[in-house]
C-alpha cells in the first residue's frame, strides 16, 4: 500500500512508521513531512521505541 491510499487517520490515533532503517533519506525526510505528529522506529536499530513507549504509557 503506498502513502496516497492509505485511509483518513481517526482524531485519536497514533501512527506509527516502523522499518525507518530500510527506506532512502529522501523518502523518510518525505514522510516526517507530510506526518508530522507520526512516530518513526526501527526496532532492529532501537530507534524510536523510547518515544513510542512514552507516548503509549501517557494515553
């Protein structure tokens, strides 16, 4: 599924990008773009889990 079709996001959701280690810089540069509020992990690298755990023990 690419980005364009993915459907309308609920109000109260949280959107997790996962596998940011396997797309080019200028994708991920895109995606933190356009998701601004989205949370980026890789969780082979580590990257993100302390961010998604926080905002996931605060809601």
């Amino acid at each position: 599924m690419q980005l364009e079709e993915m459907p309308e996001i609920p109000e109260k959701s949280l959107l997790v990008f996962n596998k940011v280690d396997k797309v080019d810089s200028e994708t991920w540069a895109r995606v933190q773009q356009d998701y601004p509020e989205a949370v980026f992990i890789s969780a082979t690298q580590h990257f993100g889990l302390e961010t998604l755990n926080a905002i996931a023990t605060t809601n």
